[in-house]
C-alpha cells in the first residue's frame, strides 16, 4: 500500500503541464493529504483547486493527468467525476461521470477497494450515491449529502472534507426557501469557518458566496468576495461569482469589471462545440452593472458580442434564452422605447420590454397584446389553467403580466385598478425569495409601482416602495432618482438632496439630462444654505 502524502500547497504554478491550464498561476491554497503517488500530486491539487472554482473544462485535464501517472489514484477519478454536472443546476449527465468511475474500476466494490483510507473511501462514497445511486436528481443529491455529512462528522477539522459537504448542501437546496434555506446557510457557516483558518481557500470563499447570495445576506460573504476576486483569474466563473456579492451592495464599476474578465477568461478557453454559457452569463451580467453605470455604448457592445455568440452557437438554450433578455434589459433601462411584434414565439422579456413601451408611446392595443400573452406563459409555466397561478416558477411571469396589465389600466384612467395590480406585483415578489442579481422581471415591480404612486401624487407611498426597491437592490439609480422626486414633492429637500448626490456619483461624468436636474437641484440646496 502507498503511504499517504500528507499535501499542503499554494497553488502557485508557472509551468503547468497542459495548454488549456497555462493561465491558471494562482488559485488558491488548500491541502488535501491523499494515498495518491507522488508525482500525480500537482496535477491532482490543482485539479481540486479549480474544481472549487468551478472550472470544469481546465479541472478535467488535471485529473486526468494525475490518472495517467497513477492510475489506481481513486481521488482523480472521484474528482474528475464532479465536472461533469454543475451541483447548483439541474443538469441530468449520468453517463460521463459514470464512465469516469468505470475507468477506475467496473464494480462499487472495486473502486472502494482502491481508495486507500477510510476518508477516501468516504469521498468515493458520496458519489456513489450521487451517480449511481436510485431516484431522481433531488433525491441522489440529497443522498450524496447524507454521505458527505457523514464524512464531516467523523472528520470535523479536515477543510477539504468541510469545503466539498458545504458544496453538497448547496446543491441539495436547490431554489427553493424553508429547509433549503438553512442548508444554504449551514453551507455558508461552513465557509466561514474554513475561510478563518485558511483565508485564500478557493472553496470556502466560493461557497460563501453561493450561500449568502441574497441581499439580507450578502454583507456576510463581501470579504469573501474580494478574496475570490484574486483567485483563479483562467477560471471564468471564478471571476464572474463575486458580482453575485457586489450587485447586492450596488458596487456597479465592480459588476462590469469582474464580468468583463471573466467574459475574456471564457473567450480564452473556448473552442468550436464548447458550450457558451460561460460567455453568455458573463456578458448577461457585465451589461446590467453597465446599465447602472449609465455606460449605455457598453451595454449596446455586450449585445453584439452575444449575437456574435449566437451565431456560432446556434440552438444553445442557455444563448438563445439570454440574448431577448439584454435586448429587453437595454430598453427598459435606458426607457428609450421600443416595441416588437408580438406573436405566440414572442419570449417573456421582449413581451415585457414591448408592454411597458407600447404603453408609454399610446399603444394600447399592442400592450394588451403583449399583457395577454405574458398571462399565457404564467399560466404554462405553472401548470395552471386559470387566474390563481401562483407556482414558484412562474411567479416572474405573473409580477410581468401584471406590470403591463397595471400600466395599460392607469393608461385607460383605471388609477385605482392598475394600481391595485402593481401592488399585488410587489406582494409577489415579496413571498419570494430576494433576488441573487439582475432583477427578475427585467423592471422591477418595486420600482415601477413607485414610480405610479409617484405620477398619482401618493408621495408617502410611494416613498416606502422606492426604499423597499433600495433594499433589494441597493443604488439603483432609476428607484433613487424616483425617491429624490418624490421627497422633493413631499417638500424634504435633505433626503431628495441626499438621494440625488448618490445618484450623482453613480452617474458620474454621463451626459444625461436627468443630472442637469439634480445638479440643479443641489446647486439651489446650497445656495439656499448661504
């Protein structure tokens, strides 16, 4: 039996052995003592190290390096074997990791037999259960979870057993809230405490960020954030997850930059056949952080790179989802309205973008056009034929339809009726859980139905809502420029003075008119102090 190297390594590397790692100089520090031969070591940490940051495509040919100068080291194969399912997407490959596990051997008796201690047995248990075990993918998610939960028990100060349990309890939370909820929180925990006694571990920040990725949260994870932000700078989602913490503190210059590197880490690492998701989520998200910037030409750019995309990826769902969504986002930010035919292929986005703009330029039979079917895609979505479709999945489709149907009624004189709609909109939204990043619906309903109250002259109102849309997403700066206007209608010119100089500095340096206003306004505020 080898004996058991006990590994403790930065993962500093100048000369990696593959093409597609040559960029990977610095992910992290971690140790993960292990039975594996000597010289597989490198290879295999740094497969670990990537595989913290999700960077499947480069983690794959770590492994399988360590494979080849090893080839009974169960750990390679055990790691390889995570790379092929994202664990926070439902993804339904059982094939690859399978085969992965076959390789090292063809029974569960067999593998287990070359996992050389009991911690590694323990591992290679845990994806047993994850790949072959019975039921659904909910189901064996939770079973793997069970076995890593076992694990840490018996290993309560191992950081690599903590690190890959936290990372189980993500995924078997999934989306939803109640006991999901606390799975995600004992995950973030868990981080923490790793993070405490190894600061720079690529998993601890990772899963830190996963678990408190929600605005009550997120101050939690903003130091985490700022770690992972120097960590695996060839990893494309490693540069792209710390936005998850910075849009929830309104750090827009943030959001562009972390996603503009991790679109170009993303562009660096593919090739023909590759899925484009990484690309496409980047570009999703660096358009909404320029969006809030007031970068409009940016956010026009990160359009024609994803249509550039598009074409070379034709028929990738996670593309062709994405690319009404920027399209639609541009309009609704900007408010420089824009309509399109509405049919039955008409996706929920330019639905919504068509709505709200039709409504704005008086035409208000294409609104309800696009109101009727924004209805229609709740209901399909929940699986519900009639008014009351309230499922988790198609709640966004509900706040949409009624944003649109909310605005063609005020449109039509119906005040009382359109705004009764908004605010059974923000109810929605509110049962659910805070959104993780750009918001869903495009225009959130917070927002806009503070931006009614405020045209209806329900200034207290409508204060309130503006300050529950800053809440949610902190610095956005339509819900401040709606919340100045309203104090200085309610006659408070500190708070409007307040609200406009944040806006202002969010703003910095555009040429929009609505800062002549505020600067306006500031200017008579100090004149008014003389």
């Amino acid at each position: 039996m080898k004996r058991l190297l006990g590994v403790t390594l930065l993962l500093i590397f100048s000369t990696p052995s593959m093409s597609l790692s040559s960029n990977l100089e610095d992910i992290g520090a971690l140790s993960f003592p292990n039975s594996g031969a000597a010289e597989a070591q490198d290879h295999f940490l740094r497969g670990v190290g990537i595989l913290h940051s999700f960077g499947w495509k480069q983690a794959i040919i770590e492994f399988k390096a360590a494979q080849a100068l090893d080839p009974d080291f169960a750990l390679a194969y055990w790691g390889e074997s995570l790379c092929y399912n994202h664990p926070l997407i439902r993804e339904q490959d059982l094939d690859t990791p399978r085969d992965v596990l076959n390789r090292l051997a063809p029974t569960i008796d067999e593998r287990l037999s070359k996992a050389r201690t009991d911690r590694e047995q323990g591992f290679m248990l845990a994806v047993e259960a994850l790949f072959f075990g019975e039921g659904d993918t909910g189901e064996r998610r939770s079973a793997h979870m069970e076995a890593m939960r076992t694990l840490h028990e018996k290993y309560p100060d191992d950081d690599e057993v903590a690190a890959f349990y936290a990372v189980s309890l993500l995924s078997a939370a999934g989306p939803a809230g109640g006991e999901g909820h606390r799975l995600n929180i004992l995950a973030g925990s868990i981080g923490l405490e790793i993070s405490a006694r190894n600061p720079r571990h690529p998993g601890a920040v990772h899963y830190t960020i996963h678990a408190f990725d929600d605005p009550i949260h997120a101050p939690l994870a903003l130091s985490a954030a700022w770690v992972f932000a120097d960590i695996a700078a060839a990893v494309s989602h490693a540069r792209h997850m710390p936005t998850h913490i910075f849009i929830q503190h309104g750090m827009w210059e943030q959001v562009s930059l972390s996603n503009q590197s991790a679109y170009e880490a993303a562009v660096a690492l593919w090739e023909p056949g590759d899925n484009a998701g990484a690309m496409v989520h980047s570009l999703d998200w660096g358009q909404y952080g320029d969006l809030q910037r007031g970068d409009y030409d940016k956010a026009r750019l990160w359009i024609e790179r994803m249509e550039d995309i598009a074409v070379k990826n034709s028929g990738q769902g996670r593309v062709t989802g994405a690319l009404p969504r920027v399209k639609a986002r541009l309009v609704l930010e900007t408010q420089q309205w824009k309509t399109q035919p509405v049919t039955e292929a008409s996706p929920a986005p330019e639905l919504l973008a068509t709505g709200i703009s039709a409504v704005h330029l008086g035409d208000l039979e294409l609104a309800q056009k696009a109101a009727d079917e924004l209805q229609k895609l709740a209901q399909a979505a929940s699986g519900d034929k009639d008014t009351s479709y309230y499922s988790q999945t198609g709640q966004p489709l509900v706040i949409m339809h009624k944003e649109v149907a909310g605005l063609i009624a005020i449109a039509k004189g119906q005040r009382e009726i359109g705004l009764a709609l908004l605010k059974e909109g923000v109810a929605i939204a509110d049962s659910m859980r805070p959104p993780n990043g750009a918001p869903n619906p495009l225009k959130p309903v917070h927002e806009l139905y503070g931006e009614a109250l405020l045209d209806a002259d329900e200034f207290e109102n409508a204060v309130a809502v503006f300050k529950a849309s800053l809440l949610r997403t902190p610095l956005r700066p339509l819900s401040l420029l709606g919340l100045a206007r309203t104090y200085i209608a309610l006659g408070n010119d500190e708070a409007a003075g307040s609200n406009y100089k944040k806006l202002v500095e969010v703003w910095q340096d555009r040429d929009f008119p609505v800062l002549e206003e505020a600067a306006v306004f500031l200017a008579a505020s100090v004149a008014e102090q003389d």
